[in-house]
C-alpha cells in the first residue's frame, strides 16, 4: 500500500485496536501499547476482557467496533486471524471508519481484495469492498509487511503528529518476529 495510506491513517483524531489483547506478550498488546507510548488517543476493543492495563494505566475495553464512540473519526489497527479481519473490514465499512492498518498475520488473499475492492475469482458482484484508507499487504520496513511497531513513526511524521522519537526501532523489532 502507498504511503499515502500510512498518512491518511494517522491523520485521524482517534484511533482504536481490534484484538487488543491483555497478554504484555502478544502483539495486540503491544500495538495498543504503542499507540499509547505515542500520545495518541486509542480505545481497545477486546470483547473478552472489561480492561487492558499497560505502562500507562489501565485503559477500559469496548467490546465491539460498533461500541467506538465515533467511529467516523477513528482508525482502526487490526489484530485478528484473517477470517475474523474480513467480518471486521465488513463492519469498518458499514461505520464509516475511515482508515484501517491490517497489522501482518492478519490478512490472507480475500481479504486484502476485500480491502481493495476487488471481485473474487467467479464472483460478479460483490459489496464494494472496504472504502476507506488501508495499510496492509507486503511492503513497509517489516518482514511480514506493514507494520505500525516498525512504520508508525513514519506515518505520524508524514501526518505532523511524531512527539517522541526512537520507539520504533525498539518496538518494531517484535514484528520481525511476526
């Protein structure tokens, strides 16, 4: 995907993480860490736990995207298996959220086309596909692709709103490991 995705994204007011997890291990965590780390305002969405405590306090949960308080001015970050991230890209599009980041191992073939727009082989009509701004697929500075751990102090430079500087290099090395 173009930068110009990564700077659309960023330029929302708030932003949220669909698989935020309460487990400091796993990357749902830590997106939603870094997005914390990064001053900016982030809500996770965990329908299994009412809390996620971070280095930075104890941040209550939503339980779905439909829960988002403002979900027309809200990127979303995902961190689900690729059949859950479809569903996900589905109601993205029915809320209006205007930007999505599929974080690697979160999307497989049909769902990068639904992302894209694009028909699947035999199909001859779909919805439309996501309509929105998506970061995903291969490219970025991370083995798996786009990643926010790795890419994200690009993007919120491209977008004027970098505050701190050298947390990328640190937690983008997790998503090498992806």
């Amino acid at each position: 995907m173009a930068t110009e995705s990564v700077k659309t994204f960023f330029s929302s007011p708030q932003f949220a993480v669909v698989g935020a997890s309460t487990n400091p291990a796993k990357f749902g965590h830590k997106v939603f860490t870094w997005y914390h780390a990064h001053s900016l305002p982030v809500t996770p969405i965990n329908p299994a736990s009412a809390s996620i405590e971070t280095p930075f306090g104890v941040h209550p949960t939503v339980k779905s995207l439909a829960e988002l308080p403002d979900p027309e001015h809200t990127s979303l970050s995902v961190i689900t298996p690729a059949p859950v991230t479809l569903n996900v890209l589905k109601e993205a599009k029915k809320l209006g959220i205007p930007a999505v980041w599929l974080q690697p191992g979160t999307w497989d073939e049909a769902v990068i086309r639904y992302a894209r727009g694009e028909l699947d082989d035999g199909e001859t009509e779909n919805d439309g596909g996501y309509e929105g701004a998506v970061v995903a697929g291969d490219g970025g500075q991370g083995h798996g692709g786009w990643c926010v751990l790795v890419d994200g102090e690009r993007g919120l430079k491209a977008a004027g709103k970098l505050k701190r500087h050298g947390l990328g290099r640190l937690m983008g090395e997790a998503c090498h490991l992806m």
